[in-house]
C-alpha cells in the first residue's frame, strides 16, 4: 500500500510518501510544497493541486491521508487549510483516489501513542518507525509523514473489521 499523507495550507502544504508492505514501512518522498504569498489565491491554490496530483500519479498512490481541519482562534487559518484542504480532496477524487481524514490526535496518538505529544516528538518518531537517519524537515513535511503512517497503521485493521462485518 502507498499512502500520499497532506499536511494541509496554502502557504505550505507538506507531503509525505509512505509505502507499507506487511509490517514495514518506508517513507518514498517527502516535503513540502511552497506558494509566494504575493500570488492571487487562485493561482496559489492551482499549484498545489498540480503538485498533489503529480505526487498521486508520480507514486501511484493508493490512498489520500489528509490532517483535519482543527478550527483554533484564527479564522483566516482555518479558511487557508480549508482550501488546502480542498484542492487536495480534489485532486485524489480527479483520479479515483479514496481519502482518509484524521485528526492531530488521531495521527499523534498512531505516531507518539499520546494523542498531546509535541511537534519535535511526532518528528523523532516519525524517524524512527520509518528508519530516517534523522526527523523529517520542516515540521509540515514531518507531520504529512505522520499522516501517512497513521493511515499506513490504521487501514489494514480497517479492511480486516469490514471484512468481518460483512
């Protein structure tokens, strides 16, 4: 399985390429995906859609795990991840590609196993379940890792409960 794991923004979108085969895991790309704030939102918006949908094509992606959208004090951040959030949907859904949503708590907790670890935790276990020499840079990268390998974990445990409920 290969899972596109979207740290959602329009500023900065990170990405991460996660395989896993059996138990193991590997990390096949990663980083992040940067807009100039001087362009109209539009066009900022149209380049991270190209990009995610050349990642999805480039890696032949299985699946989409994208960070949910946590609405903290700045509406304006929020409406930005929202859009994010948008053209990375759009992009898998273009392309036939199911999406999967997980919260900061969700991915920390598959990650870290406390669902409050802090940032510089996520990227040091990030590192280690997938054999990096060193945590991934920058943060929006580490933590679109992590959104692939919360999926990664999650899915086949998924599959098996649906199999078993049908």
């Amino acid at each position: 399985m290969i899972v596109l794991g979207i740290d959602p923004g329009t500023a900065s979108t990170g990405f991460g390429v996660v395989r896993r085969a059996g138990a193991r895991m590997a990390a096949l790309d990663g980083g992040v995906i940067e807009t100039r704030s001087g362009l109209a939102p539009e066009r900022r918006l149209a380049a991270i859609h190209a990009r995610i949908g050349d990642l999805l094509d480039e890696h032949r992606a299985d699946a989409l795990a994208i960070e949910d959208l946590f609405f903290g004090q700045n509406v304006r951040t929020a409406f930005a991840v929202g859009q994010g959030r948008g053209v990375a949907l759009l992009a898998a859904g273009q392309r036939g590609v199911p999406c999967f949503s997980y919260t900061p708590q969700q991915i920390k907790g598959a990650v870290c196993g406390s669902g409050r670890a802090a940032k510089d935790q996520v990227g040091r276990m990030v590192a280690a379940v997938l054999a990096l020499q060193r945590p991934p840079h920058p943060d929006h990268a580490a933590d679109a890792l992590a959104v692939a390998v919360c999926h990664a974990q999650r899915a086949p445990v998924a599959a098996a409960v649906a199999k078993a409920l049908a």
